[in-house]
C-alpha cells in the first residue's frame, strides 16, 4: 500500500505518493536487527539517498545501522515494528524532506562541507533556506553528500561558466559590471569559493526548458506508482509480464536485482519465485537451477513463504513435463535443497501434505489453470500458499 509523502495531508488524491515501510526482523539475542526491506523506494519516492532515513532511524532510536548498498539491504539495529518506523519517518520527512514554505516535497539539498552548511531549494514554489544543522544527520550528511539526480549535466554546466569567465577575463570584460551582465542573478561569494554556484540560475530559454525537465523527472520518482492499489492479481500479472520482457529481450541474466526491486514494489515478493518459476523453468530444470540460482536466492533465502511458493512452481513445471521430470523429483528436490533455496522443514511440509497423493491429481488441490496452449499459472498461486 502507498501513503501520502506528508501524511498530514488527508487527501486521497495528494499526488506525493511513497510505499509503506516494509520492515524485517532478522536474528536473535544480541544480533538481532531489523531489515528496511524497501528502503530503496521509499527514499526514491523522497528524493533522497536511502542512507538518509535509515540513519536517522539510527539517530532516532540510539541503534547502529548498517548499510549494504551491493544488496540493497538497510538495517538498523534491533528489533523495531515497522509502523513505529513509518511514523519516525514522518520525521525525517519534516525535517529534511518538505519545503518549508509550500509543504511540498520537491526538495533538493545543496552541502557545502567545508561552510558546514545544508541549503535547500524548492522546484514547486522556488524557496530557498538552510537547515539546522545541529540534528545529529546532519553530521552526516555534510560527511556523505547526495549525488545530485542531474550531476553530468550539472558538472558540464559548471566547467562551461568557468570557461566562461575564464574568457572574460582574457578578454579584459572580467572586471566591472558590463562584464558581468550574464551572471547577474548569481553574485559570487565573498570568499571566492565556487561551491555556491549551485545556486546560480541561467534565464536563458534552453536553461528554463532543462528545468522544467528536471521538475516533470523528479515528480515522476515523488509520484508512486499506482500499480500497488491494484489488486492482487493484477499486480502479479503485471510482474509476470515484467519478468517475461526481461527473459524476451535476453536481459534476464543480470537482471536478479530488478526483478526483486519490481515485486517488492508490486508487493508481490513471497509470490515471486512461482512466477520464475514458470518462465524460467522446464525439462531442464537441474541446469537452470544452477543457472538462476542467485535470481531465485533473492526471493527464497531465510523466506519460508517464497519457498512454498517456489514448491507450487515445481509443481507446475512437473505438471507440465511429467514425463521427463516425475520420475527426477527426488533428485530435483535435492538440487534445490543444496542450492539454498529451499529449507528442510519446508520440503518435509510439502511431502507430508503430498504423500497420499500423486502428480496426476495436484493440479486439482492447487486449482493450476494451464493448458499446453496457456501455461500462465499465476492465479494459481493465491490457493496454494494456504496449502501448508
């Protein structure tokens, strides 16, 4: 489910969209620690770095955090419910996300590490300020600046008016007014430090159509999708048609991390391993075990859910080639097992439920709706994660 960006605002139509805090808790005793399984989109929707919110979590709750941006994994230490979380993060948004004259969060953050400062500019109303600097983030985020969405074209803006005023000085137009007629709007600092050219606006017709470009970008990443108000299986189907393009257009290899990314934002994770299941899997299913083994580890580790899940797509893809794989299934079963992706308990579940029953009536405890001509088994999944 989506919220508001500024839950203070009621409206169901506010078109400031984020997804709700998904949090995990993982480990026991002195290790245990809770996992922002979405972090990645819900500061996407902020426009801000996810090591923001998760260290003002930290900051917040007096706990270490960990950032692992290879995996996309962000923790805080601890165990902590994940609506006290989302209501922390009605914080962080107050404070470092929304305008402080409009409200809106379409809000950049301009660090200037050596003045230890942190400005914001607004792109809806245009207002410009400075944070307070003494809350504890902002240590650091003088020490871990986020990298601006547009940097190229702001780093080649940058290094063009260097060279601009570089001419104008050789051409002696460096000195007095009239050669400084096209940085009107941009004094330059007293200290002669460049770092406040961020700030500068160009008027120029091109310059205010880029702008308008980078506000149309940045109201497309605040404006979530609406996919997640979509029922359930629509947004199955719409990751299934996800995960198809990915395998047509011969990008699926490396695309393990995007797949994830597109259920958890779907919220269809625990469902994801039936739908690779069946567009990944079929009387090869030993080599593409080995072969997609990471794609299917991002779904099923420490994920008993996904894991019977991705027994209901073993079962469909044994429905479909009973021939080649009924008499493998032990094997099968074994490749999984040592592949990580399934777990003891969950493999002894699913035999107990399966032992008085054969391969030929599955189909009907399941509800699978295939045919040789439409295999797309995805409303299957919703009756079988019931099953066990």
């Amino acid at each position: 489910m989506s919220v508001n960006v500024n839950r203070s605002v009621s409206d169901q139509f506010y078109r400031y969209k984020m997804p709700r805090l998904i949090a995990k808790v993982e480990g026991k005793g002195n290790g245990i620690k809770t996992v922002i399984v979405n972090m990645v989109d819900v500061a996407k929707a902020l426009n801000r770095p996810p090591t923001y919110p998760t260290k003002f979590f930290g900051c917040e709750l007096g706990a270490q955090t960990q950032f692992d941006t290879k995996n996309d994994r962000y923790i805080v230490n601890g165990s902590h419910e994940a609506n006290k979380l989302q209501d922390m993060l009605d914080g962080f948004i107050r404070k470092f996300v929304l305008c402080t004259e409009c409200d809106n969060p379409e809000t950049d953050l301009h660090v200037n590490p050596k003045k230890q400062t942190i400005g914001t500019s607004c792109k809806a109303c245009g207002n410009r300020g400075m944070l307070d600097t003494r809350h504890k983030l902002c240590t650091f985020i003088l020490k871990n600046p986020p990298e601006s969405n547009d940097s190229g074209s702001a780093s080649v803006k940058k290094e063009k008016e260097k060279k601009n005023r570089k001419k104008d000085k050789e051409n002696g137009s460096g000195s007095g007014e009239a050669g400084n007629h096209d940085n009107f709007d941009a004094p330059q600092a007293v200290d002669g430090d460049d770092d406040d050219e961020d700030w500068a606006e160009e008027t120029t017709e091109e310059a205010q159509r880029r702008r308008m470009e980078e506000i149309s970008d940045h109201a497309k990443n605040l404006t979530l999708s609406e996919d997640l108000e979509k029922p359930l299986e629509e947004r199955v189907n719409l990751f299934y048609n996800f995960v198809k393009q990915k395998k047509e257009s011969g990008t699926i290899d490396g695309a393990d991390k995007e797949i994830l990314a597109e259920a958890e934002r779907l919220d269809v994770k625990a469902m994801g391993p039936l739908i690779l299941s069946e567009l990944l899997f079929n009387e090869n299913i030993r080599d593409q075990i080995k072969k997609y083994k990471r794609h299917f580890l991002r779904f099923c580790h420490n994920n008993k859910k996904a894991q019977k899940y991705l027994m209901g797509g073993f079962e469909c893809v044994v429905k479909l080639h009973q021939v080649q794989l009924l008499p493998r299934v032990p094997i099968i079963l074994k490749d999984l097992y040592d592949a990580d992706l399934l777990e003891e308990d969950v493999i002894f579940a699913w035999a107990e439920k399966v032992r008085e029953e054969t391969f030929n009536q599955l189909h009907l405890r399941i509800g699978l709706k295939i045919s040789s001509a439409s295999p797309h088994t995805v409303i299957s999944s919703v009756s079988f994660s019931a099953d066990f």
